[in-house]
C-alpha cells in the first residue's frame, strides 16, 4: 500500500514516519486456532503458554467489542491483519542487522552497547519481537531480570506463569483477550526483594510491517522494598492504512515496593484528513498487593488516531498509593478517551490523578475515570484534578468522571474545568515582545507542567519537544 | 532615535460599538503625561489599543511610533520597537514559571534575540531586590496567586527588565497601599534615568506625586476633553469631573 503523500505538513513533522526496508518473517493473515498455534510454534513455547493462548481466544470468540467509549471508528477486520511479523535475521547486541540498528539510530534509540544511553537500559521490540536488551550484566548483578517477554517464558517460567493474568485476567476485557491469545512479544521486568534499580528500565515499541497490528505484553514486578523507574516509547511509521495496537501492562509492587511507570506515546496519528494512524487500545493496570506499596502512572498521549488506555491501579494493600498523570494532546482528526481506574480496596489508602486534555483541530478528548472505594476501604483518600483546553474553535473535550464510593469514612474530592487557551493571556504574553506562537506554546506548557514535572528529567524535555512540534501549527 | 507617540483622530469600536472618539495626544521622549478621565471613558480602551489587543478595531485615525504605523503591527512587533503596557489586571498564566517568562520575553525583546544568561540573573537579581520582592518570586507560576500588590510589582518588575522607550501605565496605583505604591514608584523613576517617556492612566492623585507628570490629560465619553500642566491636578480633586465639562466647554468655544 503506498504511503502517504510527503506533501502533508502533519506527516512532514511526524520525523518518525519512515520505513525500514527489511526482510521480514510473516505468517498468513487472519485469526483463528491455526494461526495462535503457528504463533506458539514460531517462538518455541512451552505447552502451558499455548493453552494459554488458546484458552484466551477461545473466550475472545464470545465477546464482543466495547462500543462505550467517546469514539467513532470503523469496524476493525480482525482477519485482515497480520499477527506476526519479525525480521528475519535481526542479529544480537553488536551483531544486530544494520538496517535495524540504523533505524533505531534514526530514532535515537542506540541499540549496541558501545552508544548504549548512560543511566537507562532499553529492551526494543520491532514488530513482533523484541532485538535486544542493554546494560545486561549491570542488572545481573543486582539480581534483577530485565528481558523481552518471549526470553521470560523460556527462562523464568516460574515467575511468568505466577504473575502473568494476576493483574489482567485474560477474561478482563475485549482487547486483553485478544492480546492474551496473539501477544508476540513486550518485556518483562523484575525486581526482586529489596533491590532498588540504578538505571531507567525502558522499552522502546516500533510498529514497522504494514496490515501488522503489535500486540505486546509487559509485566513489571517489584517484591519487598524493591523499586523501579520504567519507561515506554513508541512511533510507527506514517501509512494510509490504519494498524491496531492492542496491548496489555501489568504491574504488581509487593510490601512497601515502588514502581514509577511513564509512557510517551507517539504512534502515527494519522493525516489532517484522519487517514492513516494508529488504532491503540491498551490495558494498562497496576496491582498494590502489599502494604505501603505505591504505583505512579504518568503519561503523555501525543499520537494515535484512537487511542483507548485508562492506565488504572488497584489498592489492596493498607497504606498503599496510586497515582495518575496525564496529558493527552489530541489535534486534526485524532480522538481520544483516556483516564484511569482507582480501586481502593486497602484500608488508608490514597490516590491522586491529575489530567490534562489539550484538543486542537477537530478533534475529541475525553477524560474518562472511576473511583471506586471498596466497603473494605476505611479512611481512603482521593483527589482528582481533571483540566480540559481547547484549542480552536473545531474541537471538543469531555469529561466522565464516576464515583463510587462504598465506605464512609472515605474521602473523594474531584475538581474539574475547561478552558480555552484564552485571548487575554495570549495578549498578554505578545506585548512582552513573545510572539503569538511560542505565547501559546507557553501557556499550554504551563497547563500541562505538574505533569511533565513528574517525568524522569531526560525523558520530560524531550516530551516538551514534542508537545512543542505538535503545536506548532495548530495555532491562530 | 526619535521615539515619540503620535496619536491623531483615533476612532475605536469593539463590537461595532464606539469607544474612542477621536483622540489625539503627542508623547515625546522623555516625556511624562498623565490621563484622567471617569470610568467608562475610554481609558484602559486606549491602552489596549496602544499596545494591539486584537479585539478592538481601529475605525479610523493613526498612531506612529517613532515614525512606524503602529496600526500594521502586532502586539509583539510594538513590545520589540520599546512599549510596554502595564496592565490593569494582569493575567495568571499557571506553571509558567517568572525567571523563564522573562528570560523569554527579554531574548525576545533583544535585537539579537537573545540576551546573556548571566547578566540577566544578575540583572534579575538586582531588580528584585530593588523592588523589595522575595527571591522566591522567580520561581513561581507566573502572577499565579499573587496578591493584587503583588500583581502589579510584577509588571513593575517586567517594565524594569525590558526598559522600554515607552510605558503605559494603565491603573497601576489603584488598590496599592501606600508602602506598595511607593515600591511602585520608584521603580518607575528608576527608568526615568535613560531616555523615557510615560503614559500614566490613574483615578487618584498620589501616583502623580511620585512621578511628576508635565502633561495631564481628561478623557470623557472617548475624547480627551481638557488638557493642561500639574495644576489641573488639584483643580480636579476639588471640583471634579462636572468642572472640567464646563472648562472643556470654554476651551472649546475659546478656540471658536
């Protein structure tokens, strides 16, 4: 299929839109068992995976696709995408294909381990499979297990078959399901007692193949006292044709264990017409089993066409913390419903979430959150601060936020406004001699700045970057 | 160069509604005038328009600037050619943080687009403590819960940054105590040390005693009505605005 016209500004300033020439292993298109069985057999697995697999398909076949949320898209052709595609050699560390490693470079994402980023260590999954992991042997030596999720059914079996569903049933929801039977790949992460990882854990996602839809699992568990500060990236290249992207993360924090989850997604959004882009619908849940436990979400949502993710945390033990940031910049034909889920179900314990919804162009963002207090829950605390800005006149926010409160000792406080990026500040701003442009850049940095604060540093300025180039264009 | 403002026969509506109805006023450098006037006459109108609020449209009329037709440029484009408005009410603009604003807005202002990092936190530095603001200030959301004294040191403090050729000060004694409106003032004189010239839009007479205008002008129902020196100041604290009806009445028929 022929890739988009390089003429549209949008797809000019998508810098990640490009293609990599590469010799790909596919398998057929369509779903069905045959193909979850040719899936399990390319990566070898063991039978308890596929009975996995094929347990969770089966359950997929009964249910039918959420229509609840504040978008408007085609039916999906789940038999016209193709559910595996990897390059055929991709080579290891030093060794690694040099067309890939010359996109990954494109990226900014160094793959060996000579140019390897100082202070964080990357997993980087292309298409179907993950082509390496850095900084391995300073991990090793702490103890902690950072590798691609295929490599973890094959050497951890135990502690994959002991986690994986704990947090995400493969019965939770639609797109779970589906990840459940046809997930290739993702990384996998774990701390074990005690240990606080010295490095950012990232994972770096390309979606390259075309009709290819990526479908990976990430699994992140800190025991006792442990911590980690985890990282996501991801960019596809710019085609007409929509891919879907449906993945599932779950994280699960023992006794008095941290872990810091932040994701800059920057898929390929589409045209200004709203051709092309990515479908992503991801399950994002994160499970506070032990007392004094604490998971902080953090997301910037910069792409996509649609994007469905409600980054959510569990409070079962006493004491224990969730928290939600997030900033959600939607322009031309884009939409978004993005939010978050807080059960409480500990005694003590807090959440916060704090949202940001820029629209510009035409396009639709949607806060959407619940709070859910458990009887269980005594003293549970909650606040939420969900702003909305819109940009132009074309577009639109929403905001559903639901409680649900079963205890009364609990305390829920939610705030909530929208604005429009406002003429008086803008003035404001340009009689300083600040022209209109970088006035409103200005202003929407601010609006969104509690969030990006909560970033890793390095991480957080290339997020201004990027929100930067997003407006650029979108406003006057 | 010859920085001086030229207003001729300015019409203004917004809305399609009239506000200014034919001012002219003439400020050279060096320069300071004040304009009174009651509410509702026109006054922050004017310095909205002086400096671009795009909202308002100029029917008919002129404003140069050194001899530039301020009427093709915008806000920004004005700022860079040395005005400055100090507003009435200046707007709260949340996590942008004041060191950064400045520094922005000073790179802006600079002919080479950028200002040297150190100098200007010395400079910054300095400012501050000359106008008996906390250190802490520059590291807070931009007029994000300031008080209203707070407010309005701050566009003292930008003023002080920027060193414009021309201020406008629209009602910035108004709700200042008197300790704050002296802070206020004398960062004012400050600039008065290099060629500078100043538009002062006030109800009271006490900032006038700080900054000294030569000038006083009266603006009523979009018309600046009565002109004078000093001594109109005291002529309006005891008669009051139905006086300079009658005066401007006079004037006018004198002219005849």
């Amino acid at each position: 299929m022929a890739k988009l016209e390089t003429d549209s500004k949008l797809v000019q300033d998508y810098a990640f839109g490009f293609t990599t020439e590469i010799e790909d292993d596919q398998i057929p298109m369509g779903l069905n068992e045959d193909i979850i069985r040719m899936i399990s057999d390319k990566k070898n697995e063991p039978d308890w995976m596929r009975a996995f697999r094929l347990k969770a398909f089966r359950h997929w076949l009964t249910m039918t696709e959420p229509k609840w949320a504040f978008l408007d898209y085609p039916e999906i052709d789940f038999q016209d995408i193709c559910y595996y595609s990897a390059p055929r050699k991709p080579g290891e560390g030093d060794d690694v294909d040099p067309e890939l490693a010359r996109t990954f470079e494109r990226l900014g994402i160094p793959m060996n381990e000579r140019d390897r980023l100082s202070g964080v260590a990357v997993d980087v999954v292309f298409d179907s499979v993950s082509v390496g992991t850095t900084h391995q042997e300073l991990l090793e030596e702490k103890g902690i297990i950072f590798c691609s999720f295929s490599e973890a059914i094959q050497e951890h079996p135990d502690l994959v078959q002991q986690y994986m569903g704990m947090v995400v049933p493969y019965k939770d929801n639609y797109y779970a399901a589906l990840n459940a039977a046809v997930f290739t790949d993702g990384s996998f992460c774990f701390i074990p007692k005690g240990v606080k990882c010295p490095v950012e854990l990232s994972t770096y996602f390309r979606i390259n193949a075309e009709n290819t839809g990526q479908f990976e699992r990430t699994l992140v568990i800190c025991e006792e006292d442990a911590y980690c500060s985890y990282i996501e990236g991801c960019t596809a290249p710019a085609r007409d044709t929509n891919q879907l992207h449906a993945a599932v993360v779950e994280l699960v924090t023992l006794d008095r264990a941290e872990i810091k989850y932040s994701t800059v997604q920057n898929w390929f959004a589409g045209d200004e017409e709203g051709k092309g882009g990515i479908y992503n619908f991801v399950t994002k849940r994160g499970l506070c089993r032990g007392a004094h436990s604490k998971i902080s979400w953090t997301q910037v949502e910069v792409g996509s066409a649609i994007t469905w993710k409600y980054p959510s945390c569990i409070l079962e033990g006493d004491h224990s913390t969730g928290e939600f940031y997030s900033v959600a910049f939607t322009n031309n034909r884009m939409q978004a419903d993005t939010g978050t889920k807080m059960i409480h179900v500990g005694k003590n314990t807090s959440s916060t979430i704090i949202s940001k919804g820029i629209s510009a162009g035409k396009s639709d963002n949607s806060y959407r959150g619940l709070v859910q207090i458990l009887p269980s829950a005594d003293h549970a605390k909650n606040y939420s601060a969900c702003d909305s800005m819109l940009v132009g006149p074309d577009c639109s926010a929403n905001t559903f936020p639901y409680i649900e409160s079963e205890n009364d000792t609990a305390v829920v406080a939610h705030e909530a406004t929208t604005s429009s990026i406002s003429e008086d500040q803008l003035f404001y701003l340009r009689s300083r001699g600040i022209s209109e442009e970088d006035a409103a850049s200005l202003v929407v940095k601010g609006f969104c700045k509690e969030v990006f604060k909560k970033l890793p540093m390095e991480f957080s300025v290339e997020a201004v970057k990027l929100l930067e180039l997003k407006l650029e264009g979108s406003i006057g | 160069m010859n920085k001086e403002l030229i207003i001729c026969d300015l019409h203004v509506s917004i809305d399609g509604s009239p506000i200014l109805k034919g001012v002219n006023l003439d400020i050279k450098p060096g320069e300071v005038h004040a304009l009174m006037g009651p509410n509702g006459s026109g006054k922050s109108t004017l310095s909205s328009v002086l400096m671009g609020h795009p909202a308002y449209e100029v029917t008919k009329g002129s404003i140069t600037f050194g001899g530039e037709d301020l009427l093709d440029l915008a806000p920004e484009e004005r700022a860079r050619l040395g005005m400055f408005l100090a507003f009435q009410y200046p707007v709260a603009i949340p996590g942008v943080n004041v060191s950064k604003f400045l520094k922005s807005a000073a790179d802006a202002i600079h002919p080479d687009g950028k200002v040297n990092a150190t100098d200007f936190l010395k400079d910054l530095r300095a400012n501050m403590a000359y106008l008996e603001m906390d250190a802490a200030f520059a590291n807070r959301g931009l007029n994000e819960g300031f008080s209203g004294g707070e407010k309005k040191r701050m566009e003292i403090l930008q003023m002080l940054t920027l060193k414009p050729h021309l201020a406008i000060m629209d009602e910035t004694d108004s709700g200042l105590d008197i300790d704050a409106l002296r802070v206020v003032s004398k960062g004012v004189n400050k600039l008065m040390d290099e060629p500078f010239s100043l538009l002062v839009i006030t109800h009271y007479e006490r900032i006038l005693e700080y900054l000294k205008p030569k000038f006083l002008h009266i603006l009523m129902d979009g018309r600046v009505v009565l002109s004078g020196g000093p001594e109109l100041v005291k002529q309006l604290e005891e008669k009051g605005y139905d006086w300079v009806k009658e005066a401007a009445a006079k004037q006018q028929s004198a002219a005849v």
